[in-house]
C-alpha cells in the first residue's frame, strides 16, 4: 500500500518548522511516564531520531523490505529488556500526539488524512507491541 500522501504530509510538517517541538510538547503533556521517561534526554539527538523514525515507520507499512532492519533494531531499543523500555500502552498516546500534531502543523491538512497517519504509523507500533 501506498502512503505517499502521508509521505507530503510529514515533509509539509517538517517544512514548517516546529513539528517536531510541538509533537514534544503534546506527548510530553499527554501522560505523566511519558516526562518520565524523557527526563535526561538529548534533545537534540532525539528530535533528529524522530524525523529518521517517522519516515521510516512509512515506509515500513509501505513494505519497503530495506527499512525492515531499522525496523526490528528501533522496537529492540524500545522492548523491555531494551536501552529505552517502552511501556506498548504509551505507543496509543504517541500516535495520537503525532496524528494532532500533524493536524496542527500541516498547511494542507484535510480530515482523512487522520486515518492515512494512523494506517501508516501503525504497522511500525504493532511490531513495537509484538517484540516489547
């Protein structure tokens, strides 16, 4: 399946700017574990990771096979025996920042779109969830 139009989006996002820094706010605001867990954070390592991990997790549910690897090492760094543990409850509230934020930042945004980030992130979550 293709998201190319989730593909526009995110690259809209990331033209306008403050994407990444308002997704932060948002998922930071959203759950107390979330701060938590983000306390002694590089941020700017981790922003750029974002930017990586989003385009990946596309074309992940694109079945892009050469994003695969990355796949599977990104959702070791999140499984509970993982330099990152990632509780699989949170991945429900990331998506949702993420699709809001989006929402937000995206000068072309229309409503249907909601479901297209939802389908694309979601194969990426689900192998996150699986492997936790």
């Amino acid at each position: 399946m293709s998201y190319s139009d989730v593909h526009q989006s995110y690259g809209r996002c990331r033209r306008a700017g403050n994407f990444v820094d308002r997704f932060y706010e948002r998922f930071l605001a959203a759950d107390d574990r979330v701060a938590a867990a983000f306390q002694t954070t590089n941020w700017s390592q981790q922003k750029r990771a974002l930017g990586q991990a989003v385009s990946t997790a596309i074309s992940y549910a694109e079945g892009e096979s050469f994003v695969a690897p990355t796949m599977e090492k990104m959702a070791e760094v999140h499984s509970r025996h993982g330099r990152v543990p990632v509780e699989p409850e949170l991945y429900g509230v990331w998506l949702e920042c993420m699709v809001e934020t989006a929402r937000e930042v995206d000068p072309r945004w229309e409503e249907p779109l909601a479901q297209r980030w939802r389908g694309a992130l979601s194969p990426a979550i689900d192998l996150f969830i699986e492997r936790y």
